[in-house]
C-alpha cells in the first residue's frame, strides 16, 4: 500500500485545522467590517457550507487522473460528438466493458456531484472532478450491434478520445466458490449478488469482530462484556445470515480470530493474539457451530500458524475453483490485507491447488471514503488509482433491482450495520439533502447500504495470488 491510511487521517485532519485558523481569522475580520453581530451568522453559514461541500473524505485531488493499465481482450477508441459516443463499428463481444476517458466538472459540478448516464445506468463522479476516470458496465444488446450510443451528462463535460476495453470472462456463479470474508459482513458486502446465484459455495469468516462495541456498553455492560457480547452476535451473524442467499449453515465457517489482531499473528506466527478488548483468547468458542473439523480445533489457539493451517485445510477439502478475497494492494484494512497474505501461506501448502481464478474485492479504500459515488443502485467506477501497477482484468457480476432488495435486507441484518449512527453524521446528511442534492437510501443508514448495493459487484480478475498481487 502506497500511502497508509493513517497517515493520509493524519494530514487531512491537520489541513482541516489550517482550514479552522483561517475560519477563525475570518470571523474577527468579519466582526471588524460588518459588526459583532454579523459573526454567529457567518459562522454559521461557514460550518453549513463545510458540511455540505467539504466534509467529503478525500485524501487527494480530485483533479488528478486515476491511472490503471488494462489487460482486457480487445481495446477500442471512440470519439464523443454531440452527446453520443461514436463508434467505428459495432463492439466485440465482451461480458464487462471498461470506458476510459477524461471528464471535467463545470461550476455545478463543483457544488452538485457530477454524473453521466449511459444506456439507463448512471455513474457519479466527485465533485471539481477533471482527470482521467473509468466506468465499468455490462455490456448491452445496444452496444453490441449499434455504432453511435448515447451518453447523458450532467454537471460534467466528457473530452475525448474515449477508450473501451473488453473483458471476456467464465460465469464464475456457475463454479465452486470459496468466499474469505475478514469479518462478518464482508461475504455480503463484496459479494451476496454473486453467492447468492452460485450452485456450489462455501463462506470462510476469519474474526469474530468483537472491537468497538461501545454501543453495547449503553445496555450496562462493562466494555468486556460488551465485546464479548457483539462477538457472540457477529459470530452468529456469519453463520446465518447466508441462509438469507441461499448458502446453508453447513456451508459456512467461522474461524474465531480475533478483529485486528491478523497482522500481530503474522509478525510472529508461534505466538497467540487473543482479543484486544474482550479478554478472550480462544478460537474455539466461536466455532461451535461449524460442520467440518480443522486444526485449529485442537487447543484454540489464535496464531498465524493455526490460521494458516485452517485456510489449507479448508482449500483442500473443498477443492474451490475460484476463491474470493480482498484485494491486498487497494483494499487497506489490515484484517482485509492479512486475509490474503494469510491465504498465499496457505496455499503454498497445497501441492495441487485446484483454484484456477481468484477475485479480489475492495470492500474499503484508503484515499475515498465514498466509493463507490453516488446513490444506491447507481453503476460502478474504477476506484481512484495514483499509479498503474500490474494490467488487470476486471468482472462485473450485474445485479437486478429484485437481488439488489435482498442484498440489502442482508445488510440490515447485520448487527454492525444496523447500530444507530452519530448525530453529526445524521445532521450532515440532511445538510447535503438539501444543499448537494445526495441521496441515500430508505434500507438502511449505514454508508455501506448506499455504497455496496449496487447494479452490479465489481471484481479484479486474477488467475494467480503471488506476493505481489
């Protein structure tokens, strides 16, 4: 990882501090020229105005250019024209199409998120957006036989060339799918769409996700008890939530880790990490409901060694074809990145390795705290990139309105994503309501409601998981 997320925190929080001393200076200059009494209401007007145009998490420019290097199966240029993309001819055939071209934000696009809408999908963008930027659809009868398609902007202006890539892929739900979800909601958020259509699947959750339960404290349970408490619903949570998408408690395990502890395992792999906030130190208690036998089962013991282990085991019993995880270099939770160095382990263990494909998923970034932009059911871009790195390949999994209903209702299962949000970021939503135009969904007020219930569910392709993936 580039740039480490906290350290960007770091910085945004310091420029927010300069932004506050400005503020501030601002007010006694104010209260100088126009009165004392001018102050409160132009510091209110200041704090409406940060909560409804700069409270946005991005930790670069939204003038910079997303860079990714492409390993699609075919490429092709176009010209845009008159609100229409111009085509030489009709598009080959592709199952997930990737449209590259630079876009700039006009003055509304600067207060009103920018947005393009293409055969009825919409993609958003940030705000003063003006870079080169990505948008991944399937692709449409539409596409496939016309030579001219029409695009709708709004906020924006396009600037040609506009580039497209194919992307040929299998239909994974028809393989054997082994999902890898650090934590309890991951499985669903990165890919209930797709688990959900599969005929064969099995879901790994690592962690018992028993951190930050302050909320538990307010039923008059000390800060243990209250872990423990959201461990043992988390845990429950892995194991009966798929049922909700068709995958039977048989097929679902719980490992039993404990929540940011993976990384600690890793740097020293003999040695157990029991819980940072429970007092817990033994995997066992959440396994209770599994259906297959590992080797962790033996002494309970939360170690690398074990965790690796368990992931072997279960690879070798399953024998998936494709395996589903986070990707280690965009996704920057440390429990996402150790889930699949801790997979790698594993399957260096493995002489036959029957995985003949892996997708990797993002279910967080470290520079943008709202991809993927936009309201809930809205398209997918590529997330915001500083560098190319490897060429990729990419599948989009689409989603119908009837599945996109019951992946969030599978959310709103979900303890940790049902819990009572902050009055400040309650009273900022209402402020971008009505001065930026934002939406978010009725199903639920957890951002992760608006950002992962979309159109589709975005995956990088890989047919190898070496240390540099």
């Amino acid at each position: 990882m580039k740039h480490d997320k906290t350290e960007l925190l770091r910085q945004h929080r310091r420029n927010k501090r300069m932004m506050l001393f400005a503020a501030a200076a601002m007010l006694l200059l104010s209260g100088v020229i126009a009165g004392w009494w001018f102050v409160p209401l132009f510091a209110l007007g200041l704090w409406l105005s940060h909560e409804a145009w700069f409270s946005d998490h991005l930790f670069y420019s939204p003038r910079s250019d997303y860079h990714f290097a492409l390993a699609g199966d075919w490429d092709r240029t176009a010209s845009i024209e008159s609100g229409q993309i111009k085509l030489a001819g009709p598009l080959p055939a592709a199952d997930t199409l990737v449209f590259s071209c630079r876009i700039e934000s006009n003055l509304a696009g600067h207060f009103l998120d920018p947005w393009l809408e293409i055969s009825g999908q919409r993609f958003h963008f940030e705000r003063g957006s003006r870079g080169q930027r990505h948008w991944v659809m399937q692709q449409t009868n539409e596409m496939a036989t016309a030579e001219n398609i029409k695009v709708h902007t709004h906020h924006c202006q396009l600037h040609g060339p506009l580039h497209i890539t194919g992307f040929r892929n299998p239909d994974f739900s028809e393989q054997r799918l082994l999902v890898l979800a650090p934590h309890a909601d991951d499985a669903e958020l990165a890919a209930f769409g797709l688990y959900q259509a599969a005929k064969d699947v099995m879901i790994v959750t690592l962690t018992q996700g028993e951190v930050e339960a302050g909320h538990y404290e307010t039923l008059g349970l000390d800060p243990a008890q209250a872990s423990r408490l959201k461990g043992r619903l988390r845990t429950w949570d892995s194991m009966a939530i798929p049922l909700w998408g068709n995958v039977p408690q048989t097929s679902c395990l719980q490992l039993g880790y404990y929540c940011m502890q993976l990384q600690s395992m890793q740097a020293a792999p003999e040695q157990s990490f029991g819980s940072r906030t429970s007092g817990e130190c033994d995997t066992r208690t959440a396994r209770q409901w599994n259906s297959l036998p590992l080797p962790g089962d033996a002494q309970g013991n939360p170690t690398w060694r074990n965790l690796v282990a368990d992931l072997a085991a279960i690879v070798r019993h399953f024998r998936p074809q494709v395996i589903i995880l986070p990707h280690p270099q965009i996704d920057p939770h440390p429990d996402h990145q150790a889930t699949s160095h801790a997979l790698q382990a594993a399957l260096q263990e493995i002489s036959d390795r029957p995985a003949s494909h892996f997708l990797l998923y993002a279910n967080h970034l470290h520079n943008n705290d709202r991809w993927p932009m936009g309201p809930a059911g809205g398209g997918i871009t590529l997330p915001p990139r500083s560098s190319a790195g490897q060429a990729e390949r990419f599948w989009l999994r689409p989603i119908s309105d009837a599945a996109q209903l019951d992946k969030a209702m599978a959310l709103a299962m979900h303890h940790d994503l049902t819990t009572p949000q902050p009055w400040k970021r309650a009273f900022r939503r209402k402020v971008q309501q009505l001065l930026a135009a934002r939406r978010w969904p009725r199903t639920g007020e957890n951002e992760f409601f608006r950002k992962a219930v979309r159109a589709g569910e975005l995956f990088s392709v890989h047919t190898t998981l070496d240390a540099e993936d």
